[in-house]
C-alpha cells in the first residue's frame, strides 16, 4: 500500500456530487446573465458558460442563446436544452480536478459540460436547498 494516491479534495467532492445528482431530472434557467441549472428539486448549478451534447455533435451552447444564426427567430437556448433533456435523468458525473470541468451524463447519449474559461475565477457554483455547498475553477474544488 505504499504506492496507494489519496483522493485529493476535488476528487471526494466531484465523487460526492456524482452521488447526489444520480436520478435527477434537469432544468435550464437564465438569469440575468447567468444561467441556473437545476436538478431535482434540492441542486441548482450555477455558471456564466454550458454546451449540450448529443450523440453525434453539438446541440446548443449557452453562447448560442439570442443570435439567430440565419434562423427565423434568435436561439433560445434554455428552451432547446431543456427540450432535449425532458424525460432524462442524470446518469453520471465527472469533474477534472486539474482543471474543474465538469460532465454531466443524461440519459444514454447527452453530456452537459461546463468548461473552465479561467484561471483565477470560479467557473460554476453548486446550491443545496438555496445554501452555497460548493465552488468550482481551475484547480477544482475552492
């Protein structure tokens, strides 16, 4: 057992929110430049950047919200997101503790990612019940 890695702080805590957010489903809200993404009833992510996955390619990002893109109508992007998650829970979660990017598997075939785009600021905080439980940036768990 000498050889044996301690889990570092950012490990226990991404294994920890794999734990609770097993199940759940998930919900897009935008809020004055910030967006919220709840799952359950209890968690309430909340960052400024998120894509959403399918199988093959990219589904919407957080930076598509409001351009129309040659579209009849801009992007709502809480709208296409929570069209594409209806129905699934999550499946899994995984966060890099270098770098404290986070994915969320949903259902068999989407992935939400929250990618760290600094390295100084808190890229995505997490709520239990409107209580701070958790901040997350380059490095992982703060």
């Amino acid at each position: 057992m000498m050889f044996r890695k301690k889990r570092s702080s950012s490990e226990a805590f991404g294994h920890e929110v794999d734990g609770l957010l097993r199940g759940s489903t998930v919900r897009f809200f935008r809020n004055e430049g910030q967006w919220s993404i709840q799952f359950g009833a209890q968690y309430v992510l909340s960052t400024n950047s998120w894509r959403l996955l399918g199988a093959k390619s990219i589904i919407v990002t957080s930076e598509d919200h409001g351009h129309q893109f040659g579209l009849p109508a801009p992007v709502d992007a809480g709208l296409r997101a929570n069209e594409a998650v209806a129905g699934y829970h999550v499946t899994g979660f995984e966060m890099d503790s270098a770098t404290g990017d986070a994915s969320v598997r949903i259902g068999e075939a989407l992935i939400l990612q929250i990618v760290t785009w600094s390295m100084a600021y808190e890229t995505w905080q997490l709520y239990s019940d409107g209580e701070f439980f958790g901040a997350v940036g380059n490095e992982g768990l703060r």
